[in-house]
C-alpha cells in the first residue's frame, strides 16, 4: 500500500519517529474496515526503516477514537443482508456482518472472518518490531481502546475518557487486552459496567504511563518518544520481544473468544433490540438512551 493513498491516517517520519495519525476528524476518527489494513502498512513500513526508531500513534480532531463508524450499519436494521440473503445482494463480510436479518440464519464465522482481519490490523502494533507509544486525547472508547491497548506504552490527557461502553450491549472487546493491562479484577470492573476511566485515573490504575493536561500532552509526549527514540533499535527489539512474550502466551485463545463474542454479543436478543432502536430513532439515540442509566450518556462519539 503506497502511503500516498492512505485514506484514514497518514504517515510521516521526523528524525527517528514514525508518526501514525488518525484522520478522520469529521467522524471522531471510527474506524472503517480500510483502518486497520492502513495501519498494518503504515506499521510495517515503519519496522522496515532503519531510521526509524519509535513510532507514534494519535489522532487528529477532538478526540482519538471514537470506536467503529457504525451509525449507517446500525440504523440499516432488516436490510435484507445476511446469510441467505437474495441473489446479488452484498456479500462484502463487514456488510453482512453488520447489517444481518434477524429473520436469516446467521453465519457466526462471516462474523469472524471480517472482524479477526481487524484485530490483526490492530496486533500490527503489539507485534511491531519497534515500540509504539499512543497519545489520546479527548476520548478514546469502544473499538478505538483496540489500537491503543495494542500500543506498547499510552500517554493520556488528564481530562480524556477511554474505556469500553459497548460491554453493556452490542460489543465484546475483540483484542481481548484489558486483563493484561489491567489484571483480572480491574477488567472485570470496567467490562461488567462498561464505564471509562479519566486519564488520571488510567493513570492512577497503570493503564497509563503518564496523565498530562492537554496544554502539556504534546510536549510531554514528545519528550518521551526522543527518549526513547535515542536507544538503539536493537536494544529496543530485545526489549519489546521480551516483555511482550508473557502477555503473547495468552492472547491466543483469548483473542479467538472476544472476536467471536463480539459477533455473538450483536446477535442476542438485547443486541437486536440496540440495533431496532438504532433503526427507529437513530444510533446516537440509542447509544444515549443505553448510557443514561449509567450516568454517562452522550460522553463520547461513536462507542461501536
């Protein structure tokens, strides 16, 4: 892929930094299916530069991610696609996927092969060969905490929001990385309550390396990734390889699960039920009308 033609990030290299952003503003950066693919690229063209030392990830706009663009999805409920779908009808697997029929059988492994290409998207960064730093600001939530728990090490603002919303319906973390960045019993209490955390809490509960304000995000950041950008990329390989190794044990299996849940977690009776209530009033409604009972309603972009 030619980085003259990416479509939802670009890709630059200052000194010993590769710089990924997300650009996507208009749509609080959601990820598309073309996201992940450009960000495998970007990663690799990054690992295969020998200047290139460390490699930085964010987001242009008012946030980092918003999660998966899903309000045309989701408020296409009953479109006619799916698994015994008419002659001609898409067969794209995201399409099928995401707008499927209730009253067709669903074909739980369609499912699965479009969304494990994304988490291999994503694990593009967990299995670089240099280390990536992600700086969030605003918000980073749903499908958007994939690329930055994926990342190596996470610089927050102090007033941002990351966490997994869709945990209350309609989603299941499909990198499946909370536990290994947080243990089990911090997962537990984020996904059972799919509430997020500030950056100073992340910060406080080792989610984050540091919490600046955002008057001092870029500057912090910035001073971090030349730090890091002055140890040899030897050193820095050795390094990753060997931290990475216990939590790559696990992942595995544990990858497989999420990504199948997620697609199961569309599926239930509630999650048809978000998906008609998105049809009906509209996504950003419905997203509101399940967050209200939370406290929370309306805290962030997209939440898919």
């Amino acid at each position: 892929m030619s980085m003259t033609t990416l479509a939802t990030m670009k890709y630059e290299v200052t000194g010993r930094i590769a710089r990924i952003t997300l650009d996507r503003p208009e749509r609080g950066n959601g990820i598309t299916l073309d996201m992940p693919r450009e960000l495998a690229a970007c990663v690799e063209r990054a690992n295969l530069d020998p200047a290139v030392h460390v490699i930085l990830l964010s987001g242009n706009g008012k946030g980092f991610c918003g999660g998966y663009d899903l309000v045309d999805s989701a408020e296409r409920m009953g479109s006619g696609l799916g698994s015994g779908a008419p002659p001609g009808a898409p067969t794209d697997p995201a399409v099928v996927a995401r707008n499927h029929d209730p009253r067709a059988p669903w074909d739980p492994m369609v499912d699965y092969q479009m969304m494990s290409r994304n988490v291999r998207g994503f694990m593009s960064l967990f299995r670089s060969d240099k280390p990536v730093v992600c700086k969030v600001h605003g918000f980073c939530v749903a499908g958007g905490t994939d690329m930055a728990l994926c990342s190596d090490l996470l610089v927050i603002e102090d007033k941002a929001k990351i966490g997994y919303p869709p945990a209350r319906v309609w989603g299941v973390p499909t990198t499946a990385l909370w536990t290994a960045r947080l243990g089990p019993q911090r997962a537990k209490r984020l996904l059972f309550t799919g509430d997020c955390l500030s950056g100073t809490e992340a910060l406080e509960w080792g989610l984050a390396i540091e919490a600046p304000p955002r008057a001092d995000l870029d500057l912090r950041t910035e001073a971090l990734v030349e730090r890091i950008a002055r140890v040899p990329v030897n050193q820095l390989i050795m390094h990753k390889l060997l931290v990475n190794q216990e939590v790559a044990a696990m992942l595995g299996a544990t990858q497989i699960l999420g990504t199948v849940f997620d697609g199961i977690a569309r599926h239930t009776p509630e999650g048809y039920a978000f998906q008609q209530r998105a049809a009906s009033a509209g996504f950003k409604d419905a997203v509101r009308e399940r967050d209200e009972p939370f406290g929370d309603a309306g805290s962030s972009t997209f939440k898919g």
